[in-house]
C-alpha cells in the first residue's frame, strides 16, 4: 500500500468535500485515508469563552468528545469506502501539525476545505489554507466543490522554470487519465516603454506575437521532454496577467482543477506566485492543486 493521504477536518461542510475528495484519490491510488483534527490554544480560549468552560474537567470532556467524534467519522468512512481510515488528534498551530503529522505518516499528499471553520469561523485568524501553503513541501489540494467524477482535465500554469517540470510530474503521477491543459500568459512587461517611445501598435503586436511563438515552442519543449504517449497534454497560450488568464482559461476549457507550482524564477517572481495563489484560491472555479516543492 502506498503512503496516505492526509486530510485535515474541522467538521465543517467544506471539509467534508475535502474528505470526498481525498477518499476518492486515496481508492485511485490504493491508499488509506489519515484523518486529522488540528486544536489550537486560541480555539481553546474562544471556546472557554462561547461555551462557557469552567474548569480542566470541561476541557477534558470536550477534547475526549473531539477524539471520539473524529473516530466515529473514520469508522463511517470505512464503511462507506472500503478503505484503511486512521485518526489524529493534535493541539497546536494548525500549519505546523499538519506539516509535522505530514512528515509523520509519510504522506505525499495533504487534502483540506478551502473555506470555513464551521461555527468556530469567527476565532480564528487568517486563512488555513494560505498559511499552510506558505510552509508546506508536499502538493496540497484545496477543495471548494462538490465531488463528482475523478477530475478529468486539469489547467497546469507553467513559467518555464524547473518548477514547472516538477509540477508537470507531480499531477501526472497524481491523475494519470487526465487530460492536462499547459498554459503560459503572454505579457509585455515593457509595452508602457514601447508606447512610450512611439513605437506603433501594429510594431508591438508583432513583439507580442513573437513572444507567443516561444513561448508555444518551450511548451512543447516541455510536453516532449516529459512524454506525452497518450495525447492527453494540450498547449495554450494567451495575453495577460497571470491571475487573469489562468481564471480566463480553467472556465473556457471547463477545467476542474488548477495545479499551480510552487515556486517562479526568483524573488520576486515567488512573491508574485503567492499573489496570484491567494487570488486563485479565493476566485478559481474549481479546486486548486498547489503542487509544492517535494515528489509526490
């Protein structure tokens, strides 16, 4: 059996589609299921406060509870799935668990709820998600939808870095039978400068179309270095900003997943990948794969 796929619940409906989800790949890739509940301090204390806990007797009713709740949700799985189900509870900050319960179990891929903490929303601060992708080596799947049929056809943005090779392997591994769509945004950074010297429009559609061939040519530099037997890797190109055009493309080519690299060219190209991460993650419509810097 291969290692398992960590899914992290905070019993909420959203991490109930990551459970889905996580369920479902772990069948595809005959794997068990590691089902973790993350508690942390300031949860505890918003808790004392919403619910009244009057002593170290209460706390521990309430953790026990958590356990025994966490169990009976593994064991439903089980049932429903077939498939090996353990449970963890952790106390502490949520990012570090899950890496370190990650490293643990010896899981490759980590599954979590885009959005929401059930009732417990309003106590936390910042999001899981982004704060956990932020740290995280392994692929990280986000999941806002509902799950339906194993996910067909991804969009894998690429930037031509050696991230972006990785990234490719990563969801090949991950879902052999989709179709992948490679796509890179075509942006003249220096078209303000251009214009601003008179250079005509006609000149710079030519620099544009320029760009576009090759960036077309590294595409298919890349679909050929990494092999594509089964002509399930398709190419794309298209004007704009990267968050724009990746938003742009997953809906006109009915994707129902975005893979994103971790990692650009540099700095300040990383930077700007966390930008359009986030925007991605809140905006995207479909789940989001963020692909991580460690095989899968």
């Amino acid at each position: 059996m291969t290692a398992p796929i960590l899914v992290a619940t905070d019993f909420s409906d959203t991490a109930g589609l990551a459970l889905m989800r996580g369920v479902q790949i772990a069948k595809s890739r005959k794997a068990g299921v590691h089902l973790l509940h993350v508690v942390e301090g300031d949860i505890w204390s918003g808790l004392a406060e919403l619910i009244g806990l009057r002593d170290g007797n209460d706390h521990d009713r309430l953790h026990d509870q958590l356990i025994a709740d966490l169990k009976e949700l593994g064991r439903a799985v089980e049932k429903s799935s077939s498939i090996k189900v353990t449970t963890e509870l952790r106390n502490g900050p949520v990012t570090r668990e899950m890496i370190d319960c990650a490293t643990a179990t010896g899981a490759r891929l980590q599954v979590m709820g885009g959005h929401g903490a059930g009732k417990l929303r309003d106590l936390a601060t910042g999001s899981t998600a982004e704060r956990l992708l932020r740290q995280a080596t392994r692929p990280t799947l986000v999941v806002n939808y509902p799950v339906g049929e194993p996910y067909r056809k991804v969009l894998l943005p690429v930037d031509f870095s050696n991230w972006s090779e990785a990234s490719l392997r990563t969801v090949r591994k991950l879902l052999p039978g989709a179709e992948i769509v490679l796509l890179h945004a075509v942006s003249l950074s220096y078209e303000p400068q251009l214009r601003h010297a008179g250079v005509t429009g006609a000149e710079i559609d030519y620099y544009r179309e320029q760009e576009h061939k090759k960036a077309q040519a590294e595409l298919a530099m890349l679909r050929a270095d990494i092999g594509d037997p089964n002509n399930k890797i398709s190419l794309r190109t298209i004007n704009g900003d990267v968050a724009s055009a990746i938003l742009a493309v997953a809906g006109d080519e009915n994707a129902d997943l975005v893979a994103i690299g971790k990692h650009g060219r540099g700095m300040i190209e990383e930077w700007l990948l966390g930008s359009v991460t986030q925007h991605i993650l809140a905006s995207a419509p479909c789940d989001v794969l963020v692909c991580g810097n460690s095989a899968l």
